[in-house]
C-alpha cells in the first residue's frame, strides 16, 4: 500500500492569510520516491459552447491566480509507516473568491504527488474555499419614477450597498392615484463571461418580492426590506468573468404594459439601516 495524503485544520479561508498543512505518506513497505511535490493551484476559467454547423465547440478561456510550489524531497527511500512534511503557503491579499457560475468558475486546490519509477504515481488532491472580505463602501442614493395610469409611482434606495446576509431597504411612495396592482421587487444577478473571442450574459432573478397596492402608502414613504443572504454568488472583476447584482422593480399596470426601472448596486459592508415599523403582508421567494 502506498498512499497520499494532504492535512489541513480547515478548507474556507480568506486572501492575505497563511495555509498549513502537512503532506502524509503512508506505505507497507518502504519505496524509493524520485520527487515528492505539493502545488497550491488557483484558477478562473470560462467555458462557453458554441454550434459550428452540426457540432458543438466549447471554448474556454484560463488564468492562473496563484501557483505556489514546494518540492519535499528527491530521490529519497520512504520508510515503512506514516511520514510527515510540514508546509505554508502565505496567501496573496488580492485574491477573488472562489465561484461556480452558468459559464465560469474560480477554484482553489491542493496537489501532492509521489512519483515512482514503474508504477502509478500516489497522488491527493484537496480543494480550498476562498470567501470574500466585504469592503466598507461609502452608500450613495437612488432615486426614480414610474408612470402608471392616474399616477406616479415613487421609488428611492437610501443606499446602493448591497451586504448580503442583511436586508436591502427600498422606499416607495404613491402620487395621486396610479392604476397599479402593487409593485414588484426583483434582486438579479448577471454574470458576463467570455472565451476565446465569444462572450455571454447570464441573468437570474435571485430573491424576489411583491407588494400589494392596497399596503402602499399615497403621499408618504413606505420602507420595504428585501431580504438578501450570505449564502449568495461573490461579486467578481476579472479581464474574462465579472459578476454583478441589481434591482429591478416593476409598476404592476393591469390591462398594459408594465413600467419598471433597474437599479445598479454595489455589494459591500454598510450600516445597517433602521427600517420603518409596518404591517406589511409580504412573501420572499429566494433561490439559492
């Protein structure tokens, strides 16, 4: 028997902190290793599949985020048992979060090997998770209207941060008498990916709310809470996949087309802010 193994304390961690670890080999009987190695990997790639006459193509589109080598060993006899060798890789401060998306994903991974002459190479592969620190954002405020039968419809976002895990307050407010069945509130997220030359644009709705006309306020504003989660996708900037998330809230018009507006928003960390008593009668949808 001839085994592989790779131990870490914990698999989430943030950039700027350190990785340890140790590499374990575990045989029967003692071999000779020509190169015991570890390599921690990151990589973003794309993957977009496009039709070339009666056939598919997938492109794909790599970049390395980090690539840190250490060797152990060569060419040295391991003996009988369980050996160790200790590691730490320091990892960078600007690294994105891990991802999986429609068309891209960002990964992060441990590699040990052993290589053997005349036989397969033991080997242990142990994946990373690399969560995002929210950056603390200045908030900036939003402000539209939409026409409706008879009326306006008055919506404002006292901030444009959105922290996920905590709710995401919008005011709307009612002017003269719009023919409206409510107003419906609708937290998307988009992600644009491209490879070699191809690019594409996905789009979800991600939590999704609808208020009644009749739990509106004329003349006065009325703060409404989307719920949000920390569970969501990361926001990311890279040359080849960006990710992004907005609010889009429609005027609910009967017997016509509907009015909506979307609102652009930054994900980040911003003081929560204190939401109106009401006795609104609201349901969250949330897909996760």
């Amino acid at each position: 028997m001839r085994q592989i193994d790779i131990r870490v304390p914990r698999q989430h961690y943030a950039p700027g902190e350190s990785v340890r670890g140790e590499v374990v080999a575990k045989c029967d009987n003692p071999f000779n290793c020509n190169r015991l190695s570890l390599l921690l990997l990151g990589t973003a790639e794309t993957r977009i599949k496009i039709r070339i006459g009666d056939s598919y193509y997938t492109c794909r589109e790599t970049g390395k985020l980090v690539n840190e080598y250490v060797e152990f060993c060569l060419n040295t006899e391991i003996p009988e048992g369980e050996s160790t060798w200790p590691f730490e890789f320091q990892l960078p401060e600007d690294l994105p979060p891990s991802y999986v998306g429609s068309h891209g994903e960002v990964s992060y991974k441990l590699y040990a090997k052993a290589e053997i002459s005349w036989a397969l190479d033991p080997t242990r592969q142990v994946p990373l998770w690399m969560r995002s620190e929210p950056q603390h954002l200045p908030p900036r405020p939003l402000r539209s209207s939409l026409e409706a039968k008879s009326g306006m419809v008055e919506v404002e976002l006292p901030r444009d941060v959105l922290s996920l895990g905590e709710p995401l307050p919008v005011r709307i407010m009612l002017r003269q008498d719009p023919r409206i069945r409510g107003a419906r509130f609708e937290l998307r997220f988009t992600e644009w990916a491209r490879a070699e030359g191809h690019e594409r644009r996905t789009r979800r709705t991600i939590s999704s709310l609808f208020v009644k006309k009749d739990e509106l306020s004329y003349e006065s504003w009325a703060t409404i809470p989307v719920e949000t989660s920390d569970q969501w996708p990361p926001v990311l900037d890279l040359p080849f996949l960006k990710t992004s998330y907005s609010l889009k809230v429609t005027a609910d018009i009967p017997w016509a087309f509907d009015r909506s507006k979307t609102f652009p928003l930054r994900v980040g960390a911003s003081q929560r802010d204190a939401f109106e008593d009401s006795d609104f009668d609201f349901s969250i949808e949330a897909w996760q």
